[in-house]
C-alpha cells in the first residue's frame, strides 16, 4: 500500500483554522453601514453593501457611457467609479473634473456631461479619452441663486427631456427677505410683467429673476431658454418616468410649516408658491401628487425600471429625504412612492422603503437594477470626509 503524505492533510488543516479565524474577525464581509448609531434597514429580501466611502459630501449622481457611476460632490470634484472585479463594490476611482461651485445635479447626454452648479451650466467632454474632462465650455451663466442667509438654494438637479431640451430646477430664496423687514405675503417670484398673478390674488415680488421657483429647460447647447413651470419653492429633484412624464420634488413652505412635496410637472402649469403654499387644488394651480414628511427635505430621486426589484416595485419613485440639522427624527430615509393615473394626472401613496443614514440626498438606478443612493454623510466639518454611496439589491435576483 503507498504511503500518504502528512503535509497536505496539516497545510489543508492550517487553511481551514484560518478560514474559520477570518469569519469570526467579519474579514471578506462586506460592512453595510458607516453612519454612526446604525445599520441601513430595507424590507425583507433586500440588502444595503457600502459601495465607496471616504466621499466629501456626494451631491449627485449618473451613469457614464463607460458604465461608470459618476459623482459630484460638494467641493467641486466629480469622480468616476467602477466596480472592475465585478463584486459589486466600488473600487477603482478617477477625478474627472474640478473646480464647480456646489455641483447639485449632472446628467450624461451621450458622451457630454453636462454640470448644474451655483449659477452656471457647463457641459464637459473627454477629447481625447482617457477618462478625464478635459473640454469645459459654459451654456448657461447668470442662474438665480440664494444669498447669504440661503447660499444653498440655486439651480439644482439636470435631466434630459425626451424632446431633447434639457430640464433644470430651479429654488427661490425669498425667506431671505424675510430678514430684510419684509411680509411672507409681500414676497414672490417674479413674472414677466414684474408681478406674479394667480387667480385674484397678486403679489409685489421680493426676487428679481424670473427663473426663481421654476423649472426651466434649453437646447444642449444652452440656447432656446424657456420657463418650463412656475410656483415652486426649492424643486431639488426632478425626472422623467419611462412615458415621458416629468415630476419634482419639492421643499415645503416655512411660516407656516407645510409638507413637502412630489408633483407631475405641466408645462405652463403653476404650482401654487409662495401665494398658495401646500393649496394647490385651488384655480390656477395643480394638484399635488403626494405630500410627503414635513421638513424631510425631499432631494433627487428615480424611478425604478430595473428588471431586479420585485414586479411591484417597477415605475416607483425612490426619493432621498435628506432631514434636518435640527431633528433627527426627520427624513434621514429614502421613500417609495406608488404613483397610478386619476383623472388624467397622478396621484401617490408613500411608504419608508430604506433608513439609517446620514444625510441622504438622491437616487439612482445601476445598469444591473441595484439602486444607488447618495449620502452626503455628517455635517460636521472634522468629518467632511463621510459621505459614502451605497448599493440596495434584492437579493433573491441576485442569488439567482
């Protein structure tokens, strides 16, 4: 009879004692979570992966057409990520571009990105490809944006159209003029003429660009500008659904309180701010297609058309509710809102679909059906370096 080898047996041994040493120390476990005081919670049969973290307070996101998910963040980079082992991480990351100031939306259209930030759009191209914008030119400049009590309101998210106009929203910064001795019922946006009419009700104007509360929409080279529609306070998401449906979220009135909101965009339609806030089944105005959290901050957001997720999933909205500095029972979550067709508009119900973040602050769909969501991360500035992107799967497709 051969003899056998003791030494494959003991390598074979020493293998598995260091398998079973690295499961119980969580080593090749992928970590759900970098907020503090928590773990993303998602329904039954879903999982949250971190993607990439270590981010200075993503802002946007898109996928390129190298498949790469690009992110812009607060200090003005925007990064490209791939996940090139296919383990469905991020990994390999390249800076595409500098220099924008608060970049709150950017959308591909072929191979041009185009940037929405603080006053301007600008579309970038890589000329001579290596991954890298190397081509900027400015189509849009002098964009209304908030002063200094409201340096965040500004032009904010960007979406192509299926006319090929690109859409843009728009927020107002009236509150501003508040601390400028002024009535909330004395301020507005301004029209055409220098005053906002609605039904009986006209108000002075407190603003002086007519664009302010808008969503507005122009050719790819920034020409044929036009207000698209009117009467929004801080639209800070907008997309179209897959029958050409354009919707916004929108950010509550303050003085009184009220909710914020998810409506169907009409072109020409008014969507009741400042004169009406959170009345908008009265005449001249539309009505809301759901009202969500008050004070949530209802950012960006998509619609899933992903062959991943569940068939009841399909058509939803999945929005970002950033919160509150102030509250943290407020927002922190992403929600699902079901939308169905009444009277020929849309009407929607809403339901918590993921917790347990920071400071959430869009979505996005991934070429394989994963859901995307953008964490602007802490607002503390010894942690500007905590936003993270992750990854939501349902997890029996991905078994598959």
């Amino acid at each position: 009879m051969r003899k056998t080898s003791k030494v494959p047996l003991l390598f074979l041994s020493i293998l598995f004692i260091g398998a079973l040493v690295a499961l119980a120390l969580g080593f090749g476990k992928k970590e759900k979570v970098v907020p503090e005081g928590g773990t993303i919670q998602v329904p039954p049969g879903f999982e949250a992966v971190l993607y990439l973290s270590g981010l200075e307070r993503p802002t946007s996101m898109a996928i390129g057409p190298d498949g790469r998910l690009y992110v812009a963040q607060q200090n003005g980079e925007i990064i490209s990520i791939s996940d090139a082992d296919g383990d469905g991480v991020g990994g390999d990351k390249i800076v595409y571009a500098t220099g924008f100031d608060l970049p709150l939306g950017i959308t591909f259209v072929e191979d041009t990105l185009y940037v929405s930030h603080r006053g301007k759009v600008t579309r970038i191209s890589d000329e001579d490809g290596d991954g890298v914008g190397d081509k900027q030119e400015d189509i849009i400049i002098g964009l209304p944006v908030g002063g200094d009590l409201h340096q965040h309101v500004q032009n904010n998210r960007i979406v192509l159209g299926p006319d090929d106009f690109l859409y843009l929203s728009i927020g107002i910064d009236i509150e501003t003029d508040a601390h400028q001795g002024k009535s909330e019922e004395s301020r507005g946006h301004q029209a055409e003429e220098g005053r906002l009419g609605l039904g009986e009700e006209t108000v002075e104007l407190g603003v002086t660009d007519k664009r302010s509360g808008t969503v507005i929409r122009f050719r790819l080279d920034g020409s044929k500008e036009n207000i698209y529609a009117t009467g929004f306070k801080n639209p800070l998401g907008i997309a179209f659904d897959d029958e050409g449906n354009l919707f916004a979220t929108d950010n509550g009135p303050h003085n009184p309180d009220g909710p914020d909101e998810l409506n169907h965009v009409i072109q020409g339609a008014n969507y009741g701010y400042p004169n009406r806030p959170g009345k908008q089944n009265q005449p001249g105005t539309v009505p809301v297609v759901v009202e969500l959290q008050m004070n949530s901050s209802s950012n960006g957001f998509s619609f899933y058309y992903g062959d991943q997720f569940p068939e009841e999933y399909r058509g939803n909205a999945f929005i970002a509710q950033w919160g509150s500095a102030d509250d943290p029972a407020l927002g922190k979550r992403v929600v699902r809102v079901v939308l169905e067709r009444i009277d020929g508009g849309f009407r929607g119900t809403e339901e918590v679909f993921a917790t347990g973040f920071e400071h959430p602050i869009t979505t996005l769909v991934g070429p394989d059906g994963s859901l995307f969501v953008a964490d602007l991360g802490s607002l503390d500035p010894e942690r500007k370096r905590s936003g993270a992107i992750y990854r939501i799967f349902f997890k029996a497709s991905a078994n598959d």
